[in-house]
C-alpha cells in the first residue's frame, strides 16, 4: 500500500481541539514519544467537551488527569493536545457538526471514522507517535483501519476508564493508536502494566467465514494477501470457521444477532448515563447525533433482559471455544473508509452501519481484547485486518501483532 | 446466633432516603420479591443524592432506571425505595453526617458499615426481601457481614454499571444483599445472567492464612465453626494456605501491600471522577468524607504506575492458582460491627480500616467475586464468612453458597 510520507501541519489535520505541551512526569518506556488524547478523557487544567459544546459549557474544567493519561505521562510520553471526536462518542463517522471532520491522509475525500476521529488522524498525519481514544463499539478500531494505521481495544477492564466520560460501561474501554507495532506494544504494555513477549506460539487463527461474508468483495480480496501471509508465516494454522462451531444456536452464526444484542445493551446503557443531561441541558446536536440519542431514548428497555443473557451465553461460548493462543482473524470494517457527507442522518436505514457495527460487536460481546493492523488497501484506500484473542491474554495479542509486523509488513 | 423475628418500621430503620412504589415491569424469578436501591444508583423520576445534598441540589432528576434496576423489575420485583448510602460512597461506617445511621438490627448499638449502609439495614431489618447497592472496596460485604446477611460482590464487569455514579471505575461492582440464599442466587442470576448450578464439585477450599492473622481472635475463634462444618461437607477439601503459595514474592504475602496497591489505584481513581466537581461545587461533608477526600486530592500520582503493574500481578497469580472450582475462604472483616461513633475522623490512624481494607481488596485485585454467608457471631453479634472464586466463576460460587447454606445453617 501506498505509504504516504507528506508531512502535514496541525491546522491541515483538523485533528486537534486545542494544542498545548504536557511535559513528561517520568521516565520510562515511552521516552521521547509525543501523543495526543481524545477529548473526551479528562486532562487536567482543560474543559472536556466530548466533541460537543453544550458539554463543555456545563461541566467544569477538570481538576485532574484521568488515570490513563497520568500513567502515559509517568512512563516519558508528552501531550501535545486533545482531538476531535464524534459528540459524546455516539458515532463511527468522524464528521462532527460543531469542530469538522478530521483528516484522513490516506484518502482525504473520506472520513477518518469515528468517534475517536481527531487521535486516528493525529497519528496517521505524523502529528503525534502514537495517540489515544475510547472504543465501546468500535470507535477506534474503525478510524485506525479507515486511516491505515494500527489501533488496539484492549479487554474489557484492564485499563483504567477513570476520568473518561462514560458512554456504555459494559462496553467502554481505552484504545490505543500508532504508528507502528512497536509504538503500540510499548503504550499498550504501560496502559496494561504487562510485557509484551518476544516470541509468542499460535494456536489456531480462526478465519471467521460471517465476518468476511458480510464485507465488499473487493475488501475480501484486499485482505486475501495478508492472511496468505499469515498462513506462510503460522506454519499452515489459519484455518476457515464459522461462528457455529462456537454454539450450535442457530442465531449465534447469524452477526445480525450480535449486532442487536450488542446495541439494546449499548442503547439502555447510554440513555442510562447520559439521558439527564441530555434531557436537562437539551443540547444542540448535529442531526445523526441527535437521531441516535432519539433511538436510545426510545428503545424497548423490556429488551434489557434477553439482550445480556444472550451475550453472556456468547461471551462463555466464545470462552470455552477459545484456547490462550488461538485468535480470531476479522476485517476491521466491511468496507474502506465512506466518502465524506455519504453516510445519512438515520444509522438505521443505511447498510453501512450494521456491518461494521456487526464486526465490533465480536470483541464488546466476547469482551476480547482487538487489534486491528494496516496491511490492506483497496486502489490506495486502507483497510485493516483484525486479530482477536481471548479475554485478558492482550500481552500475547501484542506479541503476535509484532510478529506479524516484522515479517508481514516488509513483503507488502 | 440469634435470629431476631422482630419487625421493624421503615422509620425505625432509619435505612431510606424516600420509599415509594415501583411497579414490576415484567415476570420472572423474582415475582414477589420487593426490593430497595442504594441511593447512588439511578431510578428514574428521583434524584440521586449519592448521600450528600450538595449531589443532589447539583445534579437533574434521573430520566432513567440504572440498567440494574431495569433488570430487577423485568424480572418481576418490586422496588420500594432508595436507600441512605455513606456520602459518594466512601466509607465503610454506614453514619451519614447529613441522613443519620441506618438501623443495624442484630446490634443497634453499632454501625451497620457502609457505604451500602442502608440496602445492608433494609435486608437485616426485613423491609425488603434483597437490595442492592455498590462494592468498590468492601461496601456490600462489610455491611452484609455487620448486619448477619447474605451479601455478594460480582466479578468485576459483570453486572451493567450504567446509570451508577461512578466512583473507582476499576473497582466498581454492584452487589446484592439478601435474607437468604436462594433469594441471593435468584437475584444474583438475574443480574448476572446465569444459571446457578443445583449441585458443585469443589476443588480446594484455600482457608488464606495471613487474611485470619489480621482478625480479631473472637473473630477467628467464631469463624472456626462454620470453617469446620466446611471441611465435613466439602470431604475435608478444607486446606490453609498462605499467599506465598500464590507468588513468590515474598511483599504479596503482606496483606499491607495488597491493601496500598488498592488504595493508591482507588483513590488515583476517585480524584479522577469526583475532583471537579468537589472543587467546583465546594460541597459540605461530613469530617469523615472531607478527610477521605483531602487524601485522594493529595495522591503522589507518581505511584500510580508501580500500583498498576503491581495489581496485574498478583491478578494473574491469583488466576493461575485458583482452578475454576476452587475457593479462598477469609473473615469478611476483621472484627464485629465497630460501636457508633468509634471510628474518628481519620481513616488512616485507626487499626479497623487498614486491616478491612486489606481483606476486601483481596477481591478487587484479584477481579473476583466474593460471597459473605451470616454463619457465626461474636456474643450474639454477626460476622460473616466470606468464600471468593476465580474471575467469572460467580455462578459457581452462588452453587456453592447455597449447598452450604441448605448444610450448614440448619446445624448452627
């Protein structure tokens, strides 16, 4: 793929909310490395306005770091600023109403995704090393592959979310953008105070057949090379599979599922955290967002019930079928990046969003930790391949990315 | 122990902050069961005062049932009230400075612990016949173990925390106080969204030593009983152990250090998602809340790091050493419920916090979900005895409570 080298200004990027420079606190692992952090993190000192600024304007400025953020600054890193997201993280798109639409370098008529928009394109611009995000239902997995760079969700509750807005608690986590595989496994092993391996030993790499089935044909293609490689490179252990050989429910091989028990929870959570101040403060809202708290407002809460059974009848499922060592192979997204402007304002009637929203669902559902990596494009326009391991094994997903970076990457 | 039959009045109880009548909303297990809500978790059409007026005056009405209490009344049980809770929840005291001491009925001259001081007071005081609350550092199982009930904390990320004001994010749980364990195993598969098991195998029930040599000796002397009847019906499976036996290290076999690994994340956490609005609203609290407060404010952040790494490994020691039917066994708190007004305005100089802190971060470190079962006393006054399983084996344990429940409570 096509590795743009050009150099962009902060302005160009329209990644940023504000700049500033966070000296580090300490010395460590990430010495020597300038990120940025979503604004929807708390930073200390700065208002967060979580991409909207009716919230900004009723919360006051934050008197300390969120935890992620101090742990980042006491390994050696330095912030240089706080980025762009889609409004209260309710989006994949990346175009927000109020601050615009990051860019993205690898196509710059597309969106970035979203919501962690503004961090996605921060890295991918080589404004920063590495930058972070929040991903409840795929927030930074979708922008990393949409900007060709390599994004992590890591298992759910490993690292801190205090001093981060929550959105969907059962599904919020802090994810990780950068540049390379090495820059990644250093951030991720600070955020989850683990060491990354040197050599790892796969198991099986589950190529998940409902994941690709439900992708353009031109993104199954583009990623039929790498998992070539990843053959090569296995020692023959990719192996094709479908999701009924995890359940024989009938429904668990259908993503559709996935994907609705994913959001009845998602919705009921977020309408739950933020239904008050939404209702209280009666923001401005740019018209997808506004369509979207509208469907959580309006959700069927009688749903609640069936909706957590099932996914936790997915996540023991998933658990069981799973060895320490194995992974799942997915695309990140069903498709490349959408052009900008292309996406409506009902994420109902369009058929974007419930493809990529079926894909993420896998890993909130499994609660498994993510990576998606840059090894694709479709005529220059980037799409990742995912790896998923299981829950809390995110040290040897890291391990495995580095494997696959150095011996992958130099063939593409 | 005496199992007092007396009745009690809402108001002897002193255990609400309001009581009103919520319908069920749907039909299931728990048809017929009233319940009662921990005032730090959202119902909707009330404020939530998280025990401190200022919260209250500062935050809008809740437009929304916490995802929890949806759950409940899908389930079919009927919420009565909001129970008085220790302010934001910090504290195990259970003396509200602003809405007085919930009733501790087994001895009304002590606390009833907190910070589910009033779920804990509404159980024991058979208002309700379960009630919720929140356990981030022992605020469901002290006040359980105080008051002579059944009280659970989950598996960390199990239980939907939307719609509960966060506090420790790490930590956070919601847990679940009952009259009885059927009536526990019920409610806790409700929100878990389990089957509880009808019969166990146990593996090894691992009596933790260093957890017993912290308590008082009436403590052990009575725990002795229940720990024999145990070792009977478990087919002398019933083995003491030593935290050594987890890790090598030889600070993991001081409970100080799980303890300061704790409290430095918890805190780190707390000034994280409490600090701006204690310093922009400047609230009133009680001696006790304002000093807890000032130690989060004055955190050496720089410790944060070292917590961190130092909690994800004895995380991963617990969880290579407990098998999926395995179980700790410790004191649910180091002593019987402190007399009123015993405990000074300063946590940090009085022996009851440290050494109750240290045996409930035993759980919280180890993400693991913790029973205390009523089964002894000191003089007629309750403490319970806790049994913990390996992360995500809840239903497990809840199988486990029951058996010794139906075994063991008809023989003392």
């Amino acid at each position: 793929m096509t590795a743009s080298n050009k150099k962009y200004t902060i302005e160009e990027s329209n990644a940023f909310i504000e700049t500033f420079n966070i000296n580090p606190k300490g010395s460590g692992a990430l010495n020597g490395l300038r990120f940025a952090v979503k604004d929807i993190i708390d930073i200390e000192g700065y208002q967060t306005s979580c991409g909207n600024p009716y919230w900004r304007d009723s919360h006051p400025v934050a008197v300390a770091n969120a935890v992620c953020v101090d742990q980042l600054l006491y390994a050696g890193g330095q912030c240089i600023g706080k980025t762009v997201t889609d409004e209260l993280a309710f989006s994949l798109d990346g175009e927000n109403f109020f601050y615009g639409t990051p860019l993205n370098p690898k196509s710059p008529e597309r969106v970035p995704g979203g919501s962690s928009s503004g961090s996605a394109s921060a890295v991918a611009c080589g404004l920063v090393d590495f930058a972070i995000g929040t991903d409840t239902g795929g927030s930074v997995r979708v922008p990393a592959s949409n900007c060709g760079i390599f994004g992590m969700r890591p298992s759910h509750g490993f690292i801190s979310v205090a001093g981060v807005n929550p959105f969907a608690p059962t599904f919020d986590t802090v994810g990780v953008f950068a540049r390379s595989s090495d820059i990644l496994a250093k951030v991720a092993s600070v955020l989850l105070a683990c060491d990354v391996p040197s050599t790892v030993e796969v198991g099986t790499v589950h190529v998940v057949k409902e994941a690709f089935a439900i992708a353009d044909l031109e993104v199954v293609g583009a990623l039929s090379a790498p998992i070539e490689q990843l053959r090569r490179i296995s020692g023959d252990k990719v192996k094709e599979m479908s999701l009924l050989e995890i359940n024989s429910d009938a429904q668990l091989s259908d993503l559709q599922t996935w994907l609705n028990t994913h959001s009845t929870i998602q919705w009921a959570e977020i309408w739950s955290c933020l239904g008050s101040w939404v209702e209280y403060v009666k923001p401005e809202f740019g018209p997808r967002i506004k369509r979207n708290f509208e469907l959580t407002k309006n959700l069927d809460r009688g749903k609640i019930l069936e909706a957590i059974r099932r996914r936790e009848v997915y996540f023991r499922s998933l658990k069981s079928f799973l060895r320490n060592n194995d992974l799942l192979c997915i695309p990140t997204a069903p498709s490349v990046a959408p052009l900008k402007g292309s996406l409506g304002s009902d994420r109902t009637t369009c058929t974007y969003y419930p493809r990529a929203l079926s894909l993420t669902s896998i890993a909130g559902i499994g609660r498994l930790p993510q990576v998606t990596l840059p090894l694709a494009d479709v005529n220059c326009v980037p799409i990742g391949l995912s790896l998923l391991a299981s829950h809390g094994h995110d040290a040897f997903l890291l391990g495995v990315v580095q494997m696959i970076a150095s011996q992958v990457l130099q063939h593409i």
